[in-house]
C-alpha cells in the first residue's frame, strides 16, 4: 500500500482548454514583473550615464580654458643704464636689480607699442601694465640673467595677459563684471581689442599650465601643474617600490605558508578592517611616526609616498590574494607530485598565474592612490608648496613638493576666479592619468588573465 | 624570485639617513587671511633671492600659532601667520615647548566686510544690527529675551525686508575674533545690552560671554573652510550676507556686493584712516632659534616688510593689505630680531 491513491482513484478533471499561444493572467504577471525590472534597470543605468555625461561636460566646459592662454608680445628694450649701467655684463652684477626694476622697462616699451599702434586711451602708462601679468618682470630678469649679452638690445618676449584679460579673450570676464574691480577697469578691455587687432595680443596653447609651477594669489595666468605632478609622479614611486613587494610578500605568506590559527585570522580580518580606514587618519599616523618621530622631512614626496603606502597596503593584499585563492590546486599539487619545494611551487608556477591578477591590483590601488588629498593636508603637501623643480632624484623624494589632487584643492581654494578655471583645469589632466592607469589594468587583465 | 629584504632595508636607511638632511627652504603656515599676501612674498623671494621658494600652507592662525609653538628643530615650522595677535595661552605653550624667542612681525591691516549677493539689495549696517540679528539673547523693551528678529526690517525698518540669514567665520579663524570684538561687542555696547545682561543679575564676564554667544536656531552659520566656501553659500541662498576679507572681495566684485558700516564703504583707504571700524592688524610670528639655522629666514623676513613689498604702492597694497603705517618701526623690529614680550591675559 503507497500514499498514493491509485490512478483510477483520481477524478479526471477535464484539462483545461488552454493554448500555449495564448498566456494567463499569471503568465502575464511574471511577463510584466520582467518588464518592469528591466525598465528600473534601464533607467538605473540612464541615471548613470546622465549624471556622467553632466561631470564630464561641466569638467571639460569649466576646465579646457586653462589650456589655452592669452599673450601679449611686445618688444622690450633692455636699457644698459637700468640694468647695468657699468657695462660689465656680469650676471652677478646685473642679478642685483630686483623684478621691481623691471617694471619700468615693460612700462615704457608698452606705452611705445601702444603710441604705435594708433591706440587712442586715456590710460597712463602706470596704469597700461595691469593688462600684464606681474610675472612679466620675473620672465625677463631670468631671460637676461640667462644671457647676459641681451642688455642693451630690444628683444621680443612673449608675456603673459593678467588673468582677467586674460579671462575676456575666452568670454569669462565682461565689461559689466569689471565694473566695480580695483584690478582692471572697462577702458582697459579697450586697449586689449585694439592691441589685439594690431596683432599684439594672441590667445595660444598653454603648455605651461601641463608643465609649470604653482604661482602666487596675485598671478594666477603663471599658475601649471608640472611641478605638482613631478611631485605625484615620485610618490607613486615609493608607493610602487613599497606596497608591491610588501603586499606580495605578505599575501604569499599568508596564502600559501601561514597556519589557519587564531593569530592569522585576526591578521586577516585587521587587513580587511584597514582597506576600510578613512584615509585621514593614515595622514595623522604619518605626521606622528614619520615626520615627529622618524624626522622626516615635511611636504616631501618620501613622506606623502609612505602614507599612501599604508593606504595601498590593503588593497594590493587582498587583490593579490584573491588572484593566488583563484590558482586550482590541481597546479600546486602537481607541482608537489613531480617533487617540488613548497617555495618552488608557488614561486615556478602559482605566482606566474596570479602575476595578471597581482598587476590589476596593483595598479587600481596606485590609481586610488593617486587621487588622495586627504592624508597630504596633514604632512604640509597642501599649500603653495608646487613652486619650485626638484634639483634632482634625490631631491626629488626630500625636497618640499605637493602632488596633483592637493594641487587642484589649492587653487580651487583661492580667490581670483581665475584659479577656479586652473583647478578645473587640473582636474582634467588627474582624469587622464587615471584613465590611463585603469586603462592599463584593463589591458592587463584582458590580455594575461588565465581562467580555469 | 622576490626580494623582499632590499625594500625593506632601503626603507630603514632612509629612515636612519634623513635626520642628516639639512632643510634649506623657509617652512610656513597659519592664518587663510595671511596666505595670499605670504604666497605673493614667498615668490616675488623665490625670483629674486638665490633661496629657494618658501613653502607656505594655511589652516587657519590657530591651528598655524599652535604648529608653531609645537617645538624648535628642522622638523617644525618657522613661522606662524596670524590675523589675530597672539594669545597668552599660546605664548605659555610656546614657552613650554622650548620656543622661547618669538619675533612678532605686524605686516599691515585688512578689513572685514560683509557682503551680500550682487543682485540684491543694498545694506547699510552698523554694529548694533549685527548684535540684534546674531545674538542668542537681545534686549527688548528693557528685557531680556531670546532673539526674536527674522527679518532684517524688524531690527531696522531702514534694512531691507528680507530675512536674516549669516554665514560668519569658525572659530578657528582669527576673522573670527575681530568679528566678535569689533562688531558683537560694539553693537552688544551699543544696544544696550551689556548693561540689561548685568542689571539682570549675570557679573562682568558672564555679561561679556552673552554678548559674543549667537543664535543657534540656523541663522547664524559658522563657516569652518575658506572665503569660497562663504561664496558658494552665498550663491546657494541668495538671502544670505557673508563676512569676507577686503581682498577676497575685491577679487569678486562681480559678484558681490559690499554692504557700508556705520555708513563707511570699505576700502583699503577707509581702512588706512581708521574710518571703516572692522578692520584689525596682520602679523607673522618667527622662531629666532630658526634664524641662522633655516637659509633664507632672516632675508625672506625682511623681504616681507619692506618697502617694496608691505609698502604703500607694493604688490601686497595692490592686493589689498592696508600697508602699516609704521613700517619703518617693523622693519627696524626685524632687523634688531627684538623677540616679543609675554602678551597680557
């Protein structure tokens, strides 16, 4: 006897007379759930994608008019008597006239050029020099300096627009706007169209801002990002030269040697933890250990690359041990069969196969690193501190420098508009590396990675 | 093969190798205020010295007096901007921590204006609509009451009818400090109510903390970051008045709006007479240990206030610092390196 009632037992209902052609209300419930699901998808997704579109756009509508820049080429006459009236054309000797002897040279030549070209202002010659920049004087007494043999003659320089002419050649700044501006007055806007037409003034591209050094509050139009990113660019080696092998290493141990213990476990659970740490508070750790306590150098790369290292730590452990978890046993085993060390094992043929998965870590760790501009504040990476080229390698790790992201906060700290569009500016060209090196972990994994 | 080891020993070297490196660039930090006049110096010094461009970072005068005080070494900064003077507390910590001869360098004078978004409308202020507007307890018919102003018109039938609404500097500015004393004192004084809180039984100093206590009620926000930040708040709630240095405002004019005080339209020349009254003095602070030790010190001090750059037609006056007008007594401070006394209480 079975539960079951035997098969005469049960009534025969007629089946109902359905087609599969046609669906049922259930049916037809699920379809609809499935549709609805997939409209929340799509529309998650176009969400996305809108508000990408709208940073990217605003991105590059704010920030691709600090690659171009307007200049203003004028003869300068280098006169003997002002700048060395002994003729001795010793460096030394002409190094002993300040920038602000300079002034006076440009003032003059200006006014010339603008006698010259038939330009009718009201503007005394003092007063035609804001349309410069005030790193003009700079960019000669380091032309001259650098020869000497050119006091006397009448060289053309290209100098630098002040930012807010600078700002009217692009559409920024506006009569209306210069209204109440103790900088530039409306009347000076006029000079410039007409300089402009007379072919003195010219709007190029701005390699300086790509290669150049942070400039003062009072010129952001000298203001690049080159040195900052001399200063990233040296980080990122210590943070390289660091966190691959210690994170390998460790991850190797962890993976491969270590005993399953209480100890391990809670190593494994404080990496996990770390990964999580607001990256603050490894600034706070660097201040204390590597600069009160180790006497580091403040605002130098080598501290801002070890800080990152604390912070990239993590991450390149866990990539690296998942890629190690993601090798088959069957390749360690065949290894141990055929007489290998453990050490042979998994260095002869587990970490050749985890390498692609190591590599991706590694560079989506950098790339996070490299966007970091918490933990600099606290090290004195942040400030006008990008001013001067590092002198060599060396000095490229010690001597004070402030990196990409720290840069961009900078200027988008100060005042004159004008270094908002550098710091938009700035961020394009983060972006870039960034899309570079997630690029190049892309084509790592896509290209090396094995699977099984 | 991994060679773990090299890293790690290269780390130790460094670790044991750098103590030897002599810092040969001026470090800075301090007042947010102070920043941009101490960039313009650093690298107009950068230009025309043979030093290298001092490094000059903000956060703020207390958080920059109390790096500065932390200690005397290479490791720690040799100078401290501040808008404010330094105060007795400080000095004391200074003291104890070995940095004993501080030389107080005052490089001018800056207002602080308030200013509004530049379509709206004008406003006329004086002290006293500020102490109404902002403190947590007014005067009202000779009493005491929580503040009950939500427009400005209510305090001033003259103002504008529009609500009140504050973005003021924290408190880790030194911005801060003048706002209180020269503006929420004076108009505490004025209204009246410094003698209310007394007569209703508060003594001296507890009446003297009301005056400077604000409303917590959302009206009065305290703005911990930079100017910008200010701005974008301003720009976000176009009721809103900000409180901002002269020379932010200057370099935004097109999108602001100055309001007067006590009928006197802010101007670095209202400022130099004393006219405007909410303005206070600028000053660095240098460790003379440092001076000798740190190339470049001394010069890039004395480059600062000289008459080329701190003087009336200098680059800092352009910018819109109030040049001193006894310069020549500062720079004379500077040369002899005369260390500051113990500030009072």
């Amino acid at each position: 006897m079975t539960d079951l009632p035997a098969a005469g037992a049960i009534p025969v209902t007629p089946s109902p007379s359905r087609s599969i052609l046609e669906t049922d209300a259930r049916t037809r419930a699920r379809n609809r759930a499935e549709a609805r699901f997939r409209a929340y998808g799509l529309g998650a997704l176009l969400v996305g994608l809108i508000f990408l579109v709208l940073l990217l756009g605003s991105i590059l509508w704010n920030g691709m008019g600090a690659f171009t820049q307007t200049q203003v080429t004028l003869p300068i006459e280098l006169l003997e008597s002002e700048l060395d009236p002994e003729g001795t054309r010793d460096p030394a000797v002409i190094g002993e006239v300040s920038t602000f002897g300079y002034n006076d040279l440009i003032e003059a030549s200006l006014a010339r050029v603008v006698a010259d070209a038939g330009v009718q202002t009201e503007l005394d010659a003092g007063d035609l020099t804001d349309i410069l920049s005030s790193g003009a004087a700079a960019q000669l007494r380091e032309a001259v300096l650098a020869d000497p043999s050119l006091v006397g003659q009448t060289v053309t320089f290209d100098l630098l627009a002040a930012s807010r002419v600078d700002g009217y050649v692009k559409g920024r700044v506006t009569r209306e706007s210069l209204a109440d501006d103790r900088n530039l007055s409306p009347v000076h806007l006029d000079v410039v169209d007409q300089l402009r037409d007379a072919g003195f003034v010219s709007r190029g591209l701005n390699l300086d801002f790509i290669t150049g050094a942070d400039a003062s509050e009072k010129r952001p139009e000298e203001a690049g990002i080159g040195v900052a990113m001399i200063g990233s660019f040296y980080m990122m080696l210590v943070v390289l030269g660091l966190s691959l092998p210690l994170g390998v290493a460790a991850s190797i141990y962890l993976e491969e040697f270590a005993p399953k213990n209480r100890l391990t476990d809670l190593i494994e659970v404080n990496i996990a933890n770390l990964a999580a740490v607001p990256s603050i508070v490894y600034g706070i750790l660097g201040l204390a250990v590597f600069i009160q306590f180790a006497h580091l150098p403040q605002s130098a790369p080598l501290v801002g690359g070890l800080v990152l290292t604390l912070l990239t730590l993590p991450t390149i452990i866990i990539a690296t041990r998942a890629s190690l978890k993601a090798v088959p046993p069957s390749i360690r085993d065949a290894a141990l069969g055929v007489g290998a060390s453990k050490m042979q094992a998994v260095f002869h043929h587990v970490l050749p196969l985890a390498v692609p998965g190591i590599m991706t870590g590694t560079i989506i760790g950098m790339a996070h690193a490299l966007g970091e501009t918490a933990p600099l504040l606290l090290i004195g990476m942040v400030g006008f501190v990008a001013s001067n080229y590092p002198g060599g390698v060396v000095e490229g790790f010690t001597s004070p420098n402030s990196a990409m992201p720290a840069q961009i906060y900078e200027w988008a700290k100060r005042a004159d508009p004008a270094f908002y569009e550098r710091a938009w500016g700035g961020i394009i060209v983060l972006l870039v590396f960034l899309l570079l090196m997630n690029l190049a972990a892309v084509l790592v994994r896509r290209r090396f990675e094995r699977r099984w | 093969m991994f060679h773990v080891k090299h890293p790690a020993t290269a780390l130790a070297l460094v670790l044991a190798a750098t103590p030897a490196l002599a810092r040969d660039n001026v470090q800075v930090a301090g007042s947010s205020t102070v920043l941009p006049y101490a960039t313009i110096v650093a690298e107009a010094f950068g230009e025309n010295f043979d030093f290298p461009t001092p490094v000059v970072e903000g956060g703020g005068s207390g958080a920059g007096l109390a790096r500065f005080c932390e200690g005397v070494g290479e490791n720690q900064i040799d100078i401290a901007n501040a808008s404010r003077a330094m105060r007795a507390g400080e000095f004391e910590t200074c003291q104890a921590n070995g940095v004993t001869d501080i030389i107080e360098v005052r490089i001018g004078y800056d207002g602080i204006v308030f200013a509004s978004q530049k379509d709206g409308p004008a406003f006329a202020f004086t002290p006293e609509h500020w102490f109404n507007a902002l403190a947590a307890q007014v005067v009202q018919d000779g009493q005491v009451v929580a503040n009950p102003y939500t427009n400005w018109s209510q305090i001033d039938p003259a103002l504008p009818d529009q609500e009140i609404l504050a973005f003021i500097p924290g408190t880790k500015h030194g911005t801060r400090e003048v706002f209180e004393e020269r503006v929420m004192a004076a108009g505490c004084e004025a209204t009246g109510a410094l003698e209310a809180f007394v007569a209703s039984g508060m003594d001296e100093d507890a009446a003297e903390d009301a005056c400077l206590a604000l409303r917590t009620d959302g009206v009065s926000n305290d703005i911990d970051g930079d100017y910008n930040e200010t701005l974008a708040r301003l720009e976000a709630n176009p009721t809103g008045i900000g409180v901002f240095g002269l020379a932010f405002y200057e370099n935004n004019t097109d999108r602001l709006q100055v309001a007067t005080m006590s009928d006197v339209t802010p101007s670095t020349e209202s400022i130099a007479t004393g006219e405007y009254p909410v303005s206070r003095p600028l000053f660095f602070y240098v460790k003379k240990a440092h001076i000798g030790v740190i190339p470049g010190l001394k010069e890039y001090v004395e480059f600062f206030v000289s008459d080329d750059l701190a003087g009336p037609d200098g680059p800092l006056a352009e910018y819109g610092l109030v040049s001193d007008p006894e310069l020549a007594s500062v720079q004379q401070t500077v040369a002899d390196e005369t260390a500051m006394a113990a500030p009072a209480e």
